[in-house]
C-alpha cells in the first residue's frame, strides 16, 4: 500500500527514465529513483534515455507515455 501510495505521488510529472527492456507487450524503463514505468514504444529505443509522463501508478509499477527520446 505504500508504495502504490508513493508512486501515485508521481502522476502527471515527467521524469527522465533509462529505456531497460521488452516485457508484456511494454517497454520497461527504470526511473532514477530506482522505480520501473511501462511505456508503449518500439524496442530500438532499449538502452537510450526518454523524457516520461507519468499517467498511472500502480502498486509496484508505474505507466507512462514517452515525451522526448534523448
């Protein structure tokens, strides 16, 4: 419940992300505070950064649409 509670926190921000990897349909990114965020985009952007806004938060888990791919 916490951390479902922190990562709302989030919500309508844009945080830069490190695109890490492919999963369920879903790129994975991880945040520099160490939290992932599922975002829709093609897997040649695995291993650049991106410019993320966050729409959702989940227990464990963060969406997000990419803004900006550096």
């Amino acid at each position: 419940q916490l951390s479902g509670e922190r990562l709302a926190t989030m919500v309508g921000t844009t945080k830069r992300a490190l695109i890490e990897s492919e999963g369920n349909g879903f790129l994975e990114a991880r945040l520099q505070e160490n939290s992932i965020v599922r975002v829709q985009g093609d897997p040649s952007l695995i291993g650049r950064y991106a410019a993320v806004r966050i729409t959702g938060a989940r227990s464990f888990v963060l969406t997000g649409e990419i803004e900006t791919v550096y």
